[in-house]
C-alpha cells in the first residue's frame, strides 16, 4: 500500500514571497531568515535548487512536492509540470517552463505576476549556472 501524498497548500504574503526571490538570488541571510521564522521550506528550496539530495528529500518528507515539482520542470522535466497542473499549481507550473526558458510562460508572467517572473529568472539563472559549470570541460576531472 503506497503512502498517501499530502499536499500543503502555499500562500504567503508578498513580502516572504520578496524574501524567498532574495534567498532564491543569493542572499544568504534571507535564507536563513525564512528558514528560521516559520518558512522553512523556503530556504530549503533555495538548498534543492542547487541539487543538495536532502533539501529535495526534505520538501518531500514535509508534504511540499510541488516545490520539488517546480524544480523539476525548471530542469526540464515535462511530467512534473503536468505533475503541478494535475493538482492545480497553475502559476507554479508555469514558473516552472519560464526557468526552463519557456518564453511564452516568461511574458505570460512578466504581464500577469511579476513577482513569480522574478523568481523563474532567478532558478533559471541558478539552473543556467549549473548547467555551465556541468559543461565545462575545464572543470570536469577525469
């Protein structure tokens, strides 16, 4: 017998969702912040982003696979964003496929909810980082 998913729902006020776009850009005491005052799942997101297994495991054990989801269709991962729209995460969806460098989903939310653009460019920046890094032949040792 499988487990049953649980799903928390995610609604923050705007200025934890500014928050979460600063973590998500870099800034180290934000993260912490949210990890430390009653978002948690915020600041580990920022730790899964950048592929660290127990972050990813985490959203998971914590009832936050759609944060994992937005994550996965950011790299690409066409089921997981079918995965966010089958259980009706339609901006989280389509934050998903602007940072996998979706241009339509991009404009859409650049017209509709800037702050969610802010945030897909910022995983797409980090994603487009790792993926430059996993590419350089000077960085990879044999």
């Amino acid at each position: 017998m499988s487990k049953k998913l649980n799903i928390k729902r995610i609604e923050y006020p705007t200025k934890i969702l500014i928050a979460w776009g600063e973590a998500i850009g870099g800034n180290h005491e934000i993260k912490h912040w949210l990890i430390k005052n009653g978002y948690p799942e915020l600041g580990i997101f920022v730790h899964a982003v950048y592929n660290q297994d127990e972050a990813r495991k985490w959203l998971v054990e914590n009832d936050f696979p759609h944060l994992l989801a937005l994550i996965n269709g950011a790299e690409g991962k066409e089921d997981a964003v079918l995965w966010l729209e089958k259980f009706k995460f339609p901006t989280l969806a389509k934050v998903a496929k602007a940072a996998d460098g979706y241009y339509a989903e991009r404009d859409w939310l650049l017209v509709h909810d800037k702050l969610f653009a802010m945030i897909a460019l910022r995983i797409k920046r980090i994603k487009d980082e790792i993926h430059e890094q996993n590419s350089d032949y000077h960085r990879i040792s044999m």
